[in-house]
C-alpha cells in the first residue's frame, strides 16, 4: 500500500516574481502528480466490501453479519 507524496513543492510557484518563466505549472508536472495518486488511491482497499488476498494486519477488529466457514488466527468463526 502506498501513500500520496507530492513530487512537487507547489508553494515554491507561489514566492517566484510574476513573468518568471519557472512560475508556468507545465502539463507534464500535473501529470506526474496525478499519476501519484492514482498510484496512492489504487493500491487502498474500497471502503465498501474490501477484498484482501494474502496476509493482514487488523489494529481493532469487529466482525458482524453472515459468513462462510474460515479460519482467522488458527479458530474457525
């Protein structure tokens, strides 16, 4: 899982005089930001009926409604 890390310090656009040609955000810059998060957002499970392969780590886990028959840390539920 990734998170969101922007490869551009925007703000610095900001303290450029007016007429500095370095001051143009380019679209090739706007686009490798958003292939950033488009990286970060994909690789994070839905909100809504999550499907995890592999192993997981849960902090607090609360389990509720139907299920098949499984196994979580050795015990059936």
């Amino acid at each position: 899982m990734s998170s969101y890390t922007p490869s551009y310090a925007w703000s610095s656009f900001d303290s450029l005089p007016s007429g500095n040609p370095n001051k143009i955000v380019k679209a090739t810059a706007i686009g490798v930001e958003m292939t950033n998060i488009q990286t970060a957002v994909n690789s994070k499970a839905d909100s809504a009926s999550p499907s995890f392969t592999g192993s997981m780590s849960v902090a607090d886990l609360t389990v509720s409604g139907s299920f098949s028959v499984g196994t979580i840390d050795g015990g059936t539920y």
